[in-house]
C-alpha cells in the first residue's frame, strides 16, 4: 500500500499495488492488454477483461469481466472501450456494475418473485452477476419485514410470525432447488441466499418486535433503493447510519452467517464510521474481529485492505497506507499494530 496515487490522482484501486504496478499502468501509452495482467493487483475480486478488437481500432474493448473469487464472468451492457487514461476506463467499467442492480430489480418485480420461493429460484439462476441478486434479495426482503411490521400495528397480531413464515417457505424452495443438477456458480449464488438473514427474522419474533423502530430490527444490516429527483442508487441503512453501496465487485464468493457477534461489530463500526471516527475492535484471537469486518465491507460493498503490522515497519508505513486509504475512500483493517515496538 503506497501513496503514488495521492499525488498522481489515479484510480482508486490501485492503492493497494506496488508504486512500479502503479506507474507503469497510469501511463497512458500503455497498452490495455498489459494493463489487464495486474488486475488481481487493482482489484479485490476481478481477475481479468476480456478483450475484443473492434474492426478498425487500435485499442481494445472490453465485453466482459472474470472473478478471481470463485467462478463467475459478467458480461458487460455494452462493450466498454479502453480509451484514455487508465482510470477513466477503469472507473467507467466499475460503474457498469449498477445496470446488473438495477436490471436484477426490475426482473424480480417482473418475475413475481415476492412470495414464490419457486419463482425466486428461477430468477436467480440466471442472474449475470451474483452481487447484484443478492443486493436485490437483501432489498425485498427489507420489505418483507417491514410490511410485516405495518401489517402488526394495523391490528393482525401474527403478522411478524406470517412474514418469517413466508420467508421460511421460500427458502425451503430454495434448499429444494440445491438437491438438483447445478453448476458451481449457480450453487454458489443459491447458498448466498439461503446464508443471509436466515434467521433474523425468527429473533424478531421471538424479541416481539413489532415496529421499524425496535432496536434489534435498526441493528440488522438493510437495503433501500432509494429514488428521487437527485438519485437512484441503493443505500445501506444500520441504526442512524447510512451508507451509499459502494458497488465493488466482489465475485460469486460465500458470506459469513450473520450471529450476535455480527450484529455488535456491524453495529460499532458503522457508527464509528457515522461519527468520522475510527474503531478498534477487542477481544481474543481467532473469534473473527477481522472476518467480520471484512464481511461487513462486502456488506456495504467497499473494498477493504487488511494489513499486518510487521518489525520492519517505520513510522513512514502508516503514513503512506493513511494516504492512499483516504485518496481512495477504501476501508483499512490494522491487524496486530498492538504488538509494534516504541523505535518503529
């Protein structure tokens, strides 16, 4: 983690690779298809594009993009083409990732998909890119509840437990469908699915939760779509904090379950964050303070950088890492920085 973007203004991403990555491929006389061979270096979960050569251009295009986490290629919309400097394409290929949200959404409405399990599977399956199904299943299932909890305090007393058995249903239509024939990256995107909020809903019930407004529902990690004259983009919601999604691609990758220990460092860190503070997570080694931070930037969808402390770093360490973290407004996990020396 280097600070040459801080001062060049260069893509995000490329905090994270060594300075020579870096320089090589901000020049703009690079060829694409040498710059393509460093995106593991760039990207948390994008393993290359690939490129097409339109008739009569010099450069490239690029028609879609490889996960380096598990197994999935998007197509892009449209072919992209790799002109200009490096981060102005790189930039608008990221971007792509918010059509794939938005088109899932409209297919979702489209396939009736809000109380058939069935019907969820099916639209699932073909789903281009497994982040955007999932950010659209965590949004319907924000409303599930929620229309559970209006449904309560306009006077149907079981409405919460109807909601959670609904949900219930559904996604034993979904355990159904992983008995059958699939391929990796269907099964994969199936058990993202069933994994999330599995049994959030249950802990309500039993909370006797029945308004937005009760504690544990604000604590639960949710979606909204929000639509207006300024913007139409998905938003995270956790207690009083809002976060925009961030869309960084994170492959067709698992998701950790979410249990109690989730919920209070979810809760933490997004507050903190809210504050514009920092938050230093305690506890013993190996319960997961850094999984689940790590869990809760693919929550959000923001990169995150985990770094080791080690003897040879020096004070200048830091400083580099904090420059290039706030040049590109990626999150940073600073593990065993306790265990540094006084000279250091």
């Amino acid at each position: 983690m280097t600070s040459w973007t801080a001062s060049a203004g260069l893509f995000p991403g490329s905090t994270s690779c060594p300075p020579t990555t870096g320089w090589t491929c901000s020049a703009t006389a690079t060829p694409p298809e040498k710059v393509v061979l460093h995106f593991p270096e760039f990207f948390i979960a994008i393993d290359s594009y690939s490129l097409e050569f339109p008739e009569g251009a010099d450069r490239p295009s690029a028609v879609s993009m490889k996960a380096c986490v598990s197994v999935e290629e998007v197509p892009f919309p449209e072919a992209l083409p790799m002109v200009g400097k490096v981060e102005v394409y790189l930039d608008r290929f990221l971007k792509a990732l918010t059509f794939f949200a938005r088109k899932d959404l409209v297919d979702y409405e489209e396939w009736d998909c809000e109380s058939d399990g069935t019907k969820r599977g099916k639209w699932l399956m073909p789903a281009q890119a497994a982040q955007g199904a999932q950010l659209v299943q965590l949004i319907t299932w924000v409303k599930l509840v929620e229309k559970s909890f209006d449904r309560f305090q306009a006077g149907t007393a079981d409405a919460v437990e109807e909601g959670r058995l609904m949900q219930h249903e559904m996604l034993k239509a979904l355990i159904v469908l992983m008995m059958t024939k699939l391929t990796k990256p269907e099964r994969q995107k199936i058990m993202c699915v069933i994994t999330l909020n599995r049994d959030y809903q249950e802990k309500l019930v039993n909370a006797k939760a029945g308004t937005k407004d009760h504690f544990l529902w604000q604590c639960a990690l949710k979606c909204y779509w929000v639509k207006d004259d300024e913007v139409d983009d998905a938003q995270m919601h956790i207690c009083d904090a809002k976060l925009w999604y961030g869309y960084e691609y994170l492959g067709n990758g698992p998701r950790l379950v979410v249990t109690p220990l989730t919920d209070r460092i979810y809760v933490t860190a997004t507050q903190a964050l809210h504050n514009c503070m920092c938050c230093a997570l305690t506890g013993p080694a190996g319960i997961g303070k850094t999984e689940r931070t790590k869990d809760l930037a693919n929550g959000v969808d923001i990169a995150c950088y985990v770094i080791n402390a080690a003897p040879e770093m020096d004070y200048l360490t830091p400083g580099n890492i904090y420059k290039g973290l706030s040049s590109s407004g990626t999150w940073g996990g600073f593990d065993e920085f306790n265990s540094g020396t006084a000279s250091s």
